[in-house]
C-alpha cells in the first residue's frame, strides 16, 4: 500500500514539474522593456501638423521573427511572411494618430477622415522604418485540453521627420517598444495559422508612437512655431 501510494506520488509529481515547465512564460531571452512617459502638449497649444506618411519594413521575406513553444519539447519557428501578417496596415496610421491625439499633438489625416487629405498640407511628413521585430508565442495545456498563453512582440522603429517646406529630412530616432497580450482558447497550432498574436504587434508598436513622444527633442521641433 505505501509503495503504491509512493509511485503515484512520483508520478504525480513528474506531472507537476512537467506542467510548471511547460507555463507560459515572456521571451525566452529576457527583455528589459522600457517604460516611456510622453510630453504631453500643454492645453490650449498647439505644435506644428504632423501626418504619418510611410510605414516601411525591412524585413527579409522568410527570416526567422520568433518561435512558437508549446510546452516543454515542442518548438516552431515563426517566419516573416508579409504578406500573411499586414503589419504595414492602415490600422498603424490610426494608433499614430490615436497615440499623438491623446496627447494634444497637432496630428492629421486620421484613418477616419475617408475624404478630406488634410496629410497632404501637414508641416510634417513623419516615417516609421521597422528595422526589427520579434514575436513569441508561448502556450501552455490547461485541463479538458483547452490552452492559455501569451503573445510577445518586440519591434524596432526608426522613426524620421521630414519637413515639407525644405525638403528635408530633420529628425531621426530608433525607439524599440514592447507589446504583449494573454492567449487564451486557442492552441499552439491554431495560433499559427490565425495568427491571434498579431493585437501584440500593434501594441508594440504604439509603445514605439510612446518612446518618440517620450523625446524632448521630437517635442521641441513639433513645438516650435517658427520651423516653417
């Protein structure tokens, strides 16, 4: 009797170990996020207009962005596949404006404005180069064989300002921002193919819209009235 409850011990203890390693868990190399404060424009000023014109990605088709782990042994890589993840979406032009709008920034061309091009006579052309981006997906089984988990997405953005009265290029930064989201009713597999991780990328890449807003020296050329 004491040998049997012994052995079921064990066993039952091997089951823990092997759940508890199979948790979700945030990147497998840890990454330090970074919290940005943005500078927020006083009430009742005004910067400088601002529009989002290019969002562009230089990502090599077929690179290797992430893995899936789906638990202690199973692992999948996750290729870049632009074609299957619209990164490069109007959705990115409506966080930049959501982002700049909640700030009191002067930001045109919203992804609401169907038929105005108020872009077109901003001060300000601003670009996002998506130099990098990493997206993980971890997942762990819970019981009746449904799965929970999580989406990490770490992206890189080169952001450039472009003055449109002197056609120049006069502001650059790189800000790497972080997204992440819980997964939850859909398994490793499923999350494959659906690409229910992709919320985390947009997520990251507001944090990116936080971090240019979070440079006093992106705020003094916006502020500025007399950059014209």
């Amino acid at each position: 009797m004491r040998k049997k409850f012994l052995f079921s011990f064990i066993i039952l203890l091997f089951i823990s170990l092997l759940y508890a390693c199979s948790m979700p868990k945030l990147l497998k190399e840890p990454v330090q996020a970074e919290f940005f404060t943005p500078i927020a424009v006083p009430n009742g000023e005004r910067t400088q207009t601002l529009a989002l014109q290019r969002v562009r990605l230089e990502i090599p088709e077929g690179k290797i962005i992430g893995k899936v782990w789906g638990g202690v042994f199973r692992q999948t890589d996750i290729p870049w596949n632009s074609g299957a993840r619209n990164v490069a979406s109007p959705r990115l032009s409506g966080i930049f404006y959501d982002e700049l709008s909640k700030m009191n920034y002067s930001v045109v061309g919203g992804q609401h404005d169907l038929f105005e091009n108020n872009a077109a006579h901003a001060l300000f052309s601003v670009g996002a180069l998506i130099r990098d981006i990493r997206i993980d997906l971890h997942f762990a089984a819970k019981m009746f064989n449904a799965y929970g988990g999580n989406a990490t997405t770490v992206m890189t953005v080169e952001w450039q300002i472009f003055n449109n009265d002197t056609k120049e290029v006069v502001y650059k930064k790189t800000v790497t921002g972080f997204g992440q989201i819980p997964l939850s009713g859909s398994s490793d597999y499923q999350a494959q193919h659906d690409h229910s991780g992709d919320e985390s990328v947009y997520l990251a890449f507001a944090d990116t819209v936080r971090g240019l807003m979070a440079d006093k020296a992106f705020y003094d050329l916006v502020s500025n009235h007399d950059a014209q």
